[in-house]
C-alpha cells in the first residue's frame, strides 16, 4: 500500500492545490492505513496496537505530505518561470 499511496501523492501535488492536495494526502493515508489495518489488505500479522505499525505508517504520511508539496512548489516555478519567459 505504501507505493500506490506515495504515488497517488505525487499525483495530487502536480494535479491539484497545495491545501487540497495535503488534504487528499491525508484522506488517501487514512484509507491505505484502514485497508492495511482492518480491511482487504489486512494479514494476521498486522497489529495495530503497536508502534511497529503506525510508526512506519507516520513516517509513510509525512513523505506523502512532503512529496505533495514539493510538486506543488515545482509547479509553481515552473508556472512562474513560463510566465517570464513569455
């Protein structure tokens, strides 16, 4: 689930605001930790309970919210730097 959730991350920076993109990141890591956690990607395995669980998952969040904004900074500049061009 980590990879699609960063994926969709990067995604969200270049397609959307900055505000909204942190706010998919958010909701996209809530619903990756659910699947992992409770539901259809769910292993035996999995405790919940533990800080070997959301640890991982925290940092996950952080990288999604990091990357999110790194792609909206970079669209900016890009828009920015088109814009002197012209």
């Amino acid at each position: 689930m980590d990879i699609p959730f960063l994926i969709l991350a990067i995604a969200a920076g270049l397609l959307l605001s900055r505000r909204r993109a942190l706010i998919a990141v958010t909701a996209l890591w809530a619903i990756a930790v659910a699947m992992v956690g409770w539901g259809p990607a769910h292993s035996d395995g999995v405790h919940t309970g533990s800080i070997g669980f959301w640890g991982p998952w925290l940092i996950a969040l952080a990288i999604g919210l990091g990357l999110a904004t790194l792609m909206t900074v970079l669209r900016q500049r890009r828009r920015a730097r088109g814009a002197v061009r012209s």
